[in-house]
C-alpha cells in the first residue's frame, strides 16, 4: 500500500480542505445526491467534498443527519428498479443475452438488498419450535385469588 499523498490531498489524489467545517446544508447536499442515484464514492471523489470517515462522522453526531442517511439510503435503492427497467429494454433489444441480463440483475437486486434489507431484502423466518422436545410451551396460569400452596401444586400435576 503506497502512503497517503501529501498536502490537502486524500488517499486518491482528490484536494480537500483540511480545515474547512462543513455544514448542515453540505453534508444534506451529498445525501440528497447519494438518494437520487448517484453513488457515494462517485459524489466524495469531487474535490473539496468531505472524506467518507468525515460524512460518516457528521453523520453519526447529528440525529437529524441519521435520519436524512437513512431516508437517502432508501431512495437510493429504490433507484435500482431503474436499473433492472434498463436491462430489461437491453435484453428487448437484443443488446443483451438472458444470462447476461439474468447475471446483471441478480447484481443490481444484490445491491438493492443491501441498501435497503426492509424493501429487497431476503426475508428470514425464525421457527422457535424444537424438534427433540426440549423446548416445550409451559402454561401460563392466572390466579384471580391468592390460592395455598397444595392449591398451586395440584394446578401443575
């Protein structure tokens, strides 16, 4: 690994300003760009955009900016389906064989899920159930009026 350039510089070469604070408005401006499609490295390699650790830093110290990542995550998802849309017309056209169109698909769904797990993710069943027995249901038993304790012990024979 090569070591980091020198000067106001970040690892690819790209000029930031060191000192420069960046504002609410700045760091909205890049969600709202990353949640109209465009990719997030794309948006920080521009010159005096703010490195991935500072984004990510303003974005962990600010509720209102979580809440805004989150949002820009979503959008930036649902951005996929233009994408499968664009396959499709390519295998209409012939621009694309099925594998190829079936393989750049399954990618961009991959991508989706990732982005947003609620919409396009996987969903996942968990079974509480046991197949040994070991795991069973106890009943629960309410009791309206203090009973002794023979009364209890007969409830559970």
């Amino acid at each position: 690994m090569s070591p980091a350039p020198k000067g106001n510089k970040n690892a690819l070469g790209h000029e930031y300003n060191k000192e420069k604070e960046y504002t609410f408005e700045d760091i909205k401006n890049v969600l709202t760009r990353f949640s109209n499609g465009e990719k997030l490295k794309d948006i920080l390699k521009e010159n005096n955009m703010p490195s991935n650790g500072t984004l990510l830093r303003y974005i962990h110290d600010n509720i209102e900016l979580q809440k805004l990542y989150a949002r820009a995550r979503e959008f930036h998802g649902d951005q996929f389906n233009n994408e499968i849309e664009e396959i499709k017309a390519e295998l209409k056209e012939g621009k694309l064989t099925a594998n190829e169109a079936r393989t750049l698909a399954d990618i961009v769904k991959w991508q989706a899920a990732k982005f947003y797990p609620k919409m396009y993710g996987d969903k996942v069943a968990v079974d509480h159930s046991s197949t040994d027995g070991t795991m069973k249901t106890q009943p629960i038993i309410v009791v309206s009026k203090p009973e002794t304790g023979e009364e209890i012990k007969k409830l559970y024979e």
